[in-house]
C-alpha cells in the first residue's frame, strides 16, 4: 500500500502537473495562494491512510483568489475590483 506522501506525489504529477501545489485543506490553499502558488488539488481525508483529492477548475481557483484579495481589501483598506 502506499504512503500518504506516494499518493500524494502520484496524485500532484497526474492530476495538477508541474506547475500546480497540492493543498491539504482550504486554509493550506489560502496560504499558497498568499505565497503567489496555483493550486490544483484539495485533499480529504477520507479514511486512514486513504486520501481523496478534490480538483479545483480555474473557477474554482478564481474564487479562491477572490475571497483572499477581499480579505486583504478589508484589512488594508486597498480596493482591487474584482
């Protein structure tokens, strides 16, 4: 059986390609996005050992970005219309 890590690996070379992060939940993916990453997957855990990854579509992805830009909007005070 594989290691979370080799399922992992398997999953970010099939699925996400070279470019694209894995994310370990939506707070992982948050963080990446603040650090310029793009992500392509979301795991869940679903049973011990045995993870799941929901692929994320450039919507997805776009309002992932949305909500992290409107936070900084409202800390900062900056307005970037979107």
């Amino acid at each position: 059986m594989e290691t979370n890590h080799q399922q992992m690996k398997i999953i970010k070379e099939k699925i996400c390609g070279s470019k694209r992060k894995i994310a370990h939940d939506e707070e992982h993916a948050e963080y990446l996005y603040r650090n310029g990453e793009v992500v392509g997957a979301i795991l869940v855990e679903m049973e011990i050992k045995h993870w799941q990854a929901v692929i994320l579509d450039e919507k997805e992805n776009l309002k992932l970005l949305k909500k992290k830009l409107k936070e900084l909007e409202n800390e900062q005070k900056f307005n970037y219309n979107l």
